[in-house]
C-alpha cells in the first residue's frame, strides 16, 4: 500500500464530506496530528483506524487499497 496515494484518497474522502482534520479525528477517537500524518504519507493507519475511516468517510475499502489510482 502506498502510503501517499492512500493520504491523498483520504483528504479527498475528508473533503468530500466538509470535514476537516478536526472533525475526523473526533469521529475516530484519534488525534488530529495522526489524521495529518496518514493524509501525508508519513503514516499509515492501523487496520482498526482503516476500518473506522471506510465507516466515517462512507467509502468501500477498495477506495482506499486501490494503489491504481
């Protein structure tokens, strides 16, 4: 999985949604610097965090574990 396409789905994903980094990281119990560092490619999240995102963002898993696109 790449790392930066993956930070690159989930700020468009966020977007999409009128949210902002905030908002996200209290929809998932995380700190804003973690959802920062996922859209930014230094970090990836858990497969927990993954699958709390895919509910919060409203997008199938493939959305974000297509390195294709």
């Amino acid at each position: 999985m790449d790392a930066k396409k993956l930070g690159k789905k989930l700020k468009l994903a966020r977007i999409e949604l009128d949210m902002n980094q905030n908002q996200l990281a209290e929809a998932l119990h995380i700190q804003q610097k973690s959802i920062s560092r996922y859209e930014t490619g230094l970090a990836l999240p858990s497969l927990e965090t993954l699958e709390k995102l895919v509910f919060v963002l409203k997008k199938p898993y493939g959305y974000f574990l297509d390195d294709s696109k």
